[in-house]
C-alpha cells in the first residue's frame, strides 16, 4: 500500500526546482509551442502573398533591427526594475503583435510593409524580455545544480519546440499560416499570465546608481574585461548571422523547390528540436571540467543544416543533419549557461546578457537582409556552402583563445576558496596560469552568445 508520505515523496518537485523555475520553464513550454510553427508561417505568409526571398529577409530583418536597437536598453532596464514586470509587458506586446499579424493574413492579402511592421513590434517585445528573461532564470537557480538546471529548462523548452514545429508545417500546409500566427498569439497570452506569478523577493534591492548610461557603461566593463566572453560573442555574430540566413531564408526557398514545401521543412525544423532535447539529456548527467573547450568544439557541426541544404540532401538526410547539430550546439549553449552563472554577480546579469545578445544577434539583420542579393548574384548552393564555411572557420579561431580553453567548471571546494561571485574579475583556471584580470570595477558579465 502507497503511504501518504511516499506519495509525496513521488510527485514533489526537487528541492531546487522552486515556484519561480518552474513557472520560467511552464512558460517557456507554451511560447515554444507557439513560436516554432509562427517562425515557419510567417516566411510562407510572405511567400503565399507572392514575395520571394527578398522579401522574406526583408521581413526577418524587421523582426531583428529593433532586437538590435533595443535590447541594451532593455537590458539596463530589466537590472533597475522587477524583471517579471518587464517580463509581462513584453508578452503582451507580442501577443498583440501576432493577434494583429494573424488577422492581416486571414482576411487578405498582407502587405509587405504592414507584415515588416508587425515582425518589428514582435521583436521589440523580445528586446525587453530576453535579458529579463535570463536574468531571471539564472536567479532562480543554485550554483551546486545549476548545469542540470539549465539543461532540463532547455530540455522543456526545445521539447516543446519539436511539436510546434511540427504541428505548425502542418497545419500551414492544411489551414494556411494565419491560424499558426494565432496560437503563436495565444501563446504568449498563457505565458504572460504565469510569469505574473514570479516572486522577486529573493532579489535585493537595487542601489540608486549613476543613470542609465552609468549602468550601460559598467555592463560594458564586464563585458570586455573576460576575454572567453567577448571572443565567442564576436564568433556568434557571425555564426548567428550565417546560421539564420540559412535557415529562415534559404531553407523555406529549398523546401519549396526540392523538399515538397512546408511540412517537410517543419518535419526538418523539429529533428533540430529533437537534437536540442538530445543534447539537453546528455547535459543533465554529464559534466564537463572545460565547459567552454568542450562547448566551442561542439559548434562545428552547427555548419552541417548549411551544408545539407546546399547539397540540397533528401529530408531524410537533411533530418539527420538536424538532429546532430541540434544535439552538439545544445551542449554548448548548457555549458555556456552554466560557465556564466559560475561567474556572474546576479545584480549584473541582464545589463551584460544585453550586450551578449548585442553582439551576438546585431548582424542578423543584414545577413537576412542581403541573403537574397547574395542568393541573386552567387547562387543559392554557393551562398549555403559560404554559410558552412563561416561557421567552422570562426570556431577554429575561438579555439586559438586561452580563456576558452582554460575556463573550469569549479568544484564546490574551489568555490568557497574563490569567495563571492563579484570578487575574481577573471575565471578561475586551476592547472594554468590566470590571464590578467580587468579593471578593478569590473565585476562579471553574463550572456546568450548561443
């Protein structure tokens, strides 16, 4: 017979994973569901009302220069304000946003201009959420499982990614993508309300500080104090840039004229989804010493969705590619999380996560915007195989970086002798030489370069 106690002991949550963890991942469970399928609807939105690929970057760039214009903003001011409330604020944004988008396509023929209109509205509430959003998270867990942490969160997220995106090529291929841009809308509307629920408590108050250019310019000391940080930020630039050209951009064009349109680039879309959930289970038990030797190396095959697509591949194979890329990129972006929760006071985590999001998304708009240019005057196969090769060139100079390789995950033992997270300006390499610590006022830095 099954005591009261052993039932208990069956359905309660571990003792870290705590009101604020799970009400961050609930929430990003709904999201994903929405805005997997919404990202596929939107570029064949643009194709169905007659635009080409011109056009469809076009509309991903209005979706990411006001990313790129607000987010150091945004940051500074999810470090001044309770980042839950900051948190809401930019759901409801977006949830209108989407409700508006949707409604465009299904009573009409959407405009150009009015589709770039709305992309830009989504991603200025993506702007204010994203440095909240990761501060927050990482306030919400403990340094001893942080890893396992971030890796079921991501697990839950990228989960929850593989349905939507599968549902969502499928239901454009059935019901058109206006309906998909509709639960995308309903989406955020779920998840603005549970994030209402946040509690801050736990955080102390914030001193009154110099303003915000004061605080935007203190987020920049920590930024470019740590080498490893900045060095891989500069990578994604790149990475990022190439990576989503390839796959917003190219991939719906070569899903249309090779694959058999929507629903077998969704199939593809979800075997990377497949791979991040992958990746996210081997993160839970495995713990790597060189989180960021190991994290870097696990990048290259990130290349491989560019280069199946410039073959192009049957989905068969192109689905396979996915799925290692989608597992050996989930691995960095765990031992990422967790290198700079080690690291990073909590007071300073969305102002400097701004200037990693910065630099890590601020060329994707021009790389969306002239991929159908490059398309026009290079080709679709050689612009996809130039996407590859960017991408495993930059990791191999990553590696060239001592910090990068050098930077351990400490033990609890190393972290009681380090002191608080703020005192070390550099990161802690037990078997090397420490590299020259920044400036004395710097005090860590934080951020989503994956």
């Amino acid at each position: 017979m099954t005591s009261p106690a052993d039932a208990e002991r069956r359905t309660r949550r571990p003792a870290w994973a705590g009101r604020n963890y799970t009400l961050l991942t609930a929430a990003a469970i709904a999201t994903n569901l929405g805005s997997q399928g919404a990202l596929i609807a939107s570029a064949f939105a643009v194709l169905e009302s007659g635009g080409g690929a011109g056009d469809v970057g076009l509309v991903a760039a209005a979706r990411t220069i006001p990313l790129v214009l607000f987010l150091l903003v945004g940051g500074a001011l999810a470090d001044r304000l309770p980042r839950h409330r900051v948190m809401v604020a930019a759901n409801a944004l977006n949830c209108v946003s989407q409700a508006a988008f949707a409604a465009l396509v299904l009573t009409g023929d959407p405009l150009l201009w009015q589709m770039m209109a709305l992309a830009a509205l989504g991603g200025t509430g993506h702007a204010f959420f994203s440095p909240a959003s990761e501060g927050m998270l990482m306030s919400s867990v403990t340094d001893e499982q942080a890893g396992r942490a971030f890796a079921l969160y991501r697990m839950a997220m990228h989960g929850a990614g593989i349905g939507g995106a599968a549902l969502g090529g499928a239901l454009i291929a059935v019901i058109g993508p206006g309906w998909v841009l509709a639960v995308d809308s309903a989406a955020f509307l779920v998840a603005g309300a549970l994030r209402a629920f946040l509690d801050v408590s736990h955080i102390p108050p914030r001193e009154p500080g110099g303003g915000m250019i004061s605080d935007l310019r203190d987020g920049w000391r920590e930024f470019v104090g740590r080498p490893w940080l900045w060095t891989i930020v500069v990578q994604f630039a790149v990475v990022n840039a190439v990576f989503v050209a390839a796959e917003a951009v190219y991939g719906p064009l070569v899903a249309r004229d090779e694959l058999g349109g929507a629903g077998p680039w969704g199939l593809a879309l979800a075997a990377f989804g497949a791979g991040t959930v992958g990746g996210a289970v081997l993160m839970v038990r495995w713990k790597p010493r060189r989180l960021l030797l190991v994290g870097t190396l696990c990048v290259f095959p990130y290349a491989l969705p560019a280069a199946g697509l410039a073959v192009p591949l049957p989905i068969a194979g192109l689905v396979v590619l996915m799925f290692v890329s989608g597992l050996s990129v989930e691995v960095f972006g765990v031992s990422w999380m967790t290198a700079l929760h080690q690291e990073i006071p909590e007071e300073k985590l969305s102002r400097v996560s701004s200037y990693d999001m910065f630099g890590s998304i601020g060329m994707i708009p021009l790389a969306t915007a002239l991929a159908g240019p490059v398309e026009s005057a290079f080709g679709r196969t050689p612009a996809l195989w130039g996407c590859a090769a960017l991408i495993v060139l930059l990791t191999a100079a990553v590696l060239a970086v001592p910090d990068v390789r050098r930077l351990t995950r400490r033990t609890d033992t190393e972290k009681i002798a380090a002191g608080p997270a703020d005192s070390p300006a550099s990161p802690a390499f037990p078997d090397f030489p420490t590299s020259p610590a920044p400036s004395a006022d710097a005090e860590g830095a934080v951020g989503r370069a994956g």
